[in-house]
C-alpha cells in the first residue's frame, strides 16, 4: 500500500527518544517518500549545532528558527521528524493544528531515559536527572495531545509501529 497525496505530509512530534527520526526515515524508505530530520535541517541552513544554537540565542531563539523551518520543510518533504520541543512555541503549535497528520511517538520515561543518556547533542537533556525529564515530560503531554492525529507506542519493534501506521493511515 502506497500513501496517497491525501495523507501527506506526515509529520512525527513526541519527547526526545522517542524514536521519530528512527521511524520517520523508516517510513519514508518504505513509501518511497520525501524525508526530513527538522533538528539536521535547521543544523544544515544554520551551519550550526543545536547546542550551539541553544547557547547563542537561548532556547526561545531556537524555537522561532525551528518554526520558520517547518514551515520550509511544509512544501518540500513529505515525511517530517520534529524536536521534542516543537510544540513550546505557540507559532509551531497553531501551525500544527492545522495539519491532519501528525503522528505523536510515545513511550515510557525509562525507556527515553536510556536512550538519550549522555547524548550531548540534547541540550534540554544535559545533565537532567530522570525526575527532572519526567517532568519536562510532563508539562508537553497536553500539548502533543491536543495536536496528535494518533498517537503511537514507540516501545515496539520499528515493523510493529510502521504497520500500525499504515494500517491506521489506510483506514483514516
């Protein structure tokens, strides 16, 4: 089953580690479709890295470039992994509304907790006890919620959370 123009763009929000890059350039191997990684594009146009970015125009900074970018990427890919953080500016939120198919990646705090561990490229994870994650964790549920078209184990084998996509996007 291909995806029709209808379902596109797909666009993957959820928390640092929960596997949108990882699935989102799976799915998009698998459809034959356009990918794109927003924090690697902002990366790429901003000759830059996310800390650094974090460290030069602070976090508020980064989050009107990550919107300006989204809207870039909108137009020219058809499969978009956002930063955990997307949805802190209320810019990218009314954005993303407006979108049909956004796809929130969940899983449990232990398992974002091992996988970013020590990543220095996470700037809002540095140094964060797994308390403190839970709790960032925590103030974004609602608003990934309130935007979500679906929301998705990411706990699963990659094949497990890409059939249950396309079984739900087929149906949708």
């Amino acid at each position: 089953m291909h995806m029709d123009d209808k379902k596109l763009p797909i666009i993957f929000i959820g928390f640092m580690g929960t596997g949108k890059s990882t699935i989102g350039d799976f799915l998009s191997l698998e459809q034959k479709l356009t990918f794109v990684d927003l924090d690697s594009y902002i990366e790429i146009k901003e000759n830059k890295s996310i800390p650094e970015i974090f460290n030069q125009i602070g976090e508020s900074g980064f989050r009107q470039l990550e919107y300006k970018y989204l809207k870039q990427c909108m137009s020219k890919y058809d499969v978009i992994s956002t930063g955990g953080g997307i949805i802190e500016n209320d810019d990218s939120l009314k954005f993303l509304k407006q979108i049909k198919h956004v796809i929130w990646l969940d899983c449990s705090i232990d398992t974002v907790y091992r996988r970013i561990l020590n990543d220095p490229h996470r700037p809002n994870a540095k140094n964060k006890t797994k308390k403190q994650l839970k709790n960032l964790y925590l103030s974004r549920i609602s608003r990934y919620n309130e935007i979500a078209f679906m929301k998705v184990n990411s706990e699963k084998t990659i094949k497990e959370i890409y059939d249950f996509i396309i079984n739900h996007l087929s149906c949708g």
